[in-house]
C-alpha cells in the first residue's frame, strides 16, 4: 500500500474573486445543513427537549433585547469602519462577494438560515454544555477569515459573547436567532445598496 507523503500537501489560500457564485451558495448552505445537523444532534444527545428550546419567547422584552443588541453591534461596526483602515477588517472579499449582488429577499433568506442554523448549534447545543465564554471562543475560532485580525477576532468573539449571555438572561433561543439575524440583515444590505453607491455601482 503506497504512504501518503503529507510533507507534499500543500494548502492554497482562495481569492473570492476565482469562486463562481453557483459554487459560493453551494458551500455555504451545504456548510449550514451540516452545522444545523449537528446541532440537532448534540441537541438530541443532550436530552434537551427541542419543543421547549424552540419555544418562542413568552415575552416581548426579548425581541426587545435582540433589538437593542443588533443596534449596539452595527453601531460599534459603524466605528471600527470609520476609523480602523481597512486591510484590519478585511475578510478577504467573502462578505461582498456573497452579499454584492443579492436581491433583497435572497440576503433575508442567507441571515435566517444562518442565525437559526448558528444559534442552533453554538447557542442551544454548545452553550448547553460548555458556557457561553467556551462556546465564544469556539465560534471565533470557525470564522477563520477573521483570524488574522485581533480586533475583529476579538469582535466576532464579543457577540457571541453577548449572544450567549443574552440566550442565558431571556431564556429564549429565538433572542439570539433575533439578533444575528439583525446583524448579518442589515450589513448584507449595506454591502449590497450603500457599498455599491459608493463605489458607482448602483
């Protein structure tokens, strides 16, 4: 049987711009099914009873809550924007490859299926058991785009933080789901309208 030399592997970095779309929508809601696979999973393992974690919230303060905590996000995102250069925030063109273009209903459709997807597994099935501060550092390190950027390492870490936190105090998954879905909304239709404005695109 011939040995696999793993001296000659080698790992290319991709540029965005060499994906198609076709094959970008393809990896990202292949990547969510198996993220909302495992998270059932876990789920179900956990003995949890999905009916009660999937419970809408009882009370109207929690969508208050992920209200608030998605403006306080895209407010501080706002700032870092503004005044940290670019190379710093950088995700190496993924964001606005996936978002540049998108009609409307399409970004709405990629956040939901994203926050539930996320929350599912990080919220409802990792937090259950390790704590949010674990969970965060797990969910910073999958967004490895950021990994070269302590700030926005520390950033993606800082929500997920909140996120957890936020899960923990309104009882409800949905606040968490909520939330990101604010998040990831609204900055999808920034790079798609205002990005594209300013670059005389639009």
């Amino acid at each position: 049987m011939k040995k696999i030399n793993f001296r000659n592997i080698r790992i290319r970095k991709v540029d965005p711009a060499e994906l198609d779309d076709g094959m970008l929508l393809l990896n990202l809601y292949l990547t969510q099914a198996i993220t909302f696979v495992l998270g059932l999973t876990i789920v179900l393992f956990q003995s949890q009873s999905l009916i009660a974690l999937l419970r809408l919230p009882d009370r109207l303060s929690a969508w208050g809550w992920a209200v608030l905590f998605a403006i306080g996000v895209l407010l501080f995102d706002w700032l870092v924007a503004r005044f940290v250069p670019e190379e710093v925030t950088d995700d190496g063109g993924v964001n606005k490859k996936l978002f540049r273009l998108r009609p409307l209903w399409h970004i709405a459709l990629l956040s939901f299926v994203v926050a539930v997807c996320e929350e599912l597994l990080f919220r409802g099935a990792l937090q259950h058991a390790f704590g949010p501060y674990w969970t965060s550092i797990v969910f910073a390190a999958i967004h490895v785009r950021y990994l070269r950027h302590w700030l926005m390492t520390g950033m993606v870490f800082a929500i997920s933080y909140g996120l957890g936190k936020m899960y923990v105090m309104t009882g409800s998954l949905w606040t968490p789901i909520a939330a990101h879905f604010i998040i990831d909304f609204v900055m999808g239709c920034i790079i798609r309208y205002w990005k594209d404005e300013e670059d005389g695109e639009g």
